[in-house]
C-alpha cells in the first residue's frame, strides 16, 4: 500500500491487514487489475472527493470503464487498492474507509 493517509487511517483505527503488496515492488497491470475485480461484489473508486460504487453482479461496467477507473497514470494498479471482504477499495477516501472498515 504506497498512501501514506491510508496507512495512518489504518494504524489509527488498529484495523489488521493480512497481507501487504508494495505498489512500487509488484506492478499489476490491465489482466491483473481485471482479474482482481472479478473476485468481488463491489468496486468503490474514489478520486479527489468523488466517490463512485460500482455493482460487479447486477450491473457491472465494461472493462475499458473499469481499466480507467483502476489504472492510474502509469498504466498500473492505483494505490492504495484494499479488498475488504466482497468490496475492492481503490483511492483513499476516509469517510468510504470508515464505512467499510
């Protein structure tokens, strides 16, 4: 997890992580990123202030839409990426984060 906000967030509410991968050791790409949100129920994306949930079961986006929201500029996996139980969580919004963890 490479968002230092998300990490304090973390440490402050003692919320356990069971496995950390280093955004800057382990690139995922496009197949990566795809395969990832196909083991969850929910895709929440947050940019900026802007948040937006995205139904994986009843009505899922297409790839390109979910590539653009997951992929940040170098064409890798945004970080900080957290998968809470069925809900994948991409970007740091705190208030989403306290509502999830």
């Amino acid at each position: 997890m490479g968002c230092g906000k998300a990490q304090g967030f973390l440490a402050r509410k003692n919320v356990p992580v069971k496995e950390r991968v280093s955004a800057n050791r382990e690139k995922l790409g496009r197949a990566d990123a795809l395969k990832l949100v196909r083991q969850v129920a929910r895709v929440v994306v947050a940019k900026g202030q802007r948040v937006e949930t995205s139904d994986m079961h009843k009505n899922p986006p297409g790839d390109e839409e979910l590539l653009k929201a997951l992929l940040g500029p170098t064409g890798y996996l945004r970080a900080p990426t957290l998968k809470v139980g069925d809900t994948l969580l991409v970007g740091f919004h705190e208030r989403t984060y306290a509502d999830y963890l």
